[in-house]
C-alpha cells in the first residue's frame, strides 16, 4: 500500500516515543530528516531471516534510514521471550544493531503500543487503516514524519519495492 496522495498525518508521529528494551527512551523527533521503518518481528516466525535483510538495509543507508524493530507476540505466539532474550537472539544470530521497542502488543485493543495505534489509524496517520496482518509487517515514514508505505510481511526489506520506496 502507498499514501499516493501524500496526504499528511493528522496527529505528528514526532509526538511519539519509543521505549527501548535497553530501557532507554527514543524521542522519535530525534528522526527528523530521516526515514524510519518500523516493523512488528518475532523471534519464532517464518520471516525471521528478515532480520538479516533489515540489519543490510540499516547498514546500507546509515544517514537516511532508521530501522526500528517492535517485537510482539500478536501472532501464534511467536515472541515468548524476554526483552533481554530478544536481543541477545537478534544479536546473535543475525547481528542486529538497529534499536529493538520493548516487547508490546501491535493489533488494535487496549495493549495496543501507541506506535502501531498511529501506524494503522487513518485518523492519526492520515491515510492507513492496515493493522499488521502477521510478524515483519513494514511501515515507512518519510523524513518529514509522513506515513508513505506499507508492506506485507512476504515484501523482502531488499526487494526492488522497499529499495524504490527508500530512494
């Protein structure tokens, strides 16, 4: 899906927060003039490897691109593990160094991380009612904080699409 209209959002994404699950805080308008992807991910999950396309990418364009990953357990319970888990498995197996959220819910209801609630309310984000349909779901920001794209979780980060959409 892609905001062909580039219609802005309604409710500023720089508002926002991050809680890392270092326990450090990412004041998301620190981003301004980057572009932030920003994906639900599992540890147990058939996209997993992803991880190591999302570590490239982050790699690839380190001035433009800041790469967010927001581990859930959403989906047949695919993230059991700790905040602390989580990491030392991303770091391990596929080297990952972009920041991780603390583990949260990212599908509609009271648990709901208030990243995702922007990410797929139109209301907030100005166009996009996409909740994630499964782990690896991808949402793109541009630098000026507006909601562009969304990907299926089947979208390699390095398929020609995203590399299009990062351009």
């Amino acid at each position: 899906m892609k905001n062909e209209e580039a219609v802005k959002p309604n409710q500023s994404l720089y508002n926002y927060a991050v809680d890392l699950n270092n326990g450090k805080r990412l004041e998301l308008s620190e981003l301004k003039g980057k572009k932030i992807m920003l994906i639900n991910t599992a540890s147990d999950c058939g996209y997993t490897n992803q991880y190591e396309q999302l570590q490239e990418l982050y790699k690839r364009l380190p001035e433009k691109l800041v790469i967010i990953g927001f581990p859930a357990n959403d989906f047949k319970e695919q993230e059991k593990g700790s905040d602390e888990q989580i990491a030392a498995f991303c770091k391990v197996n596929y080297g990952v160094t972009f920041p991780l959220a603390k583990k949260s819910s990212v599908l509609s209801g009271p648990l709901q991380n208030n990243i995702f609630h922007w990410l797929s309310h139109a209301e907030e984000n100005g166009w996009c009612n996409r909740q994630p349909t499964w782990n690896f779901s991808k949402y793109l920001v541009n630098e000026e904080g507006v909601l562009t794209h969304y990907f299926d979780p089947a979208v390699s980060p390095l398929s020609d699409e995203v590399i299009k959409a990062l351009e």
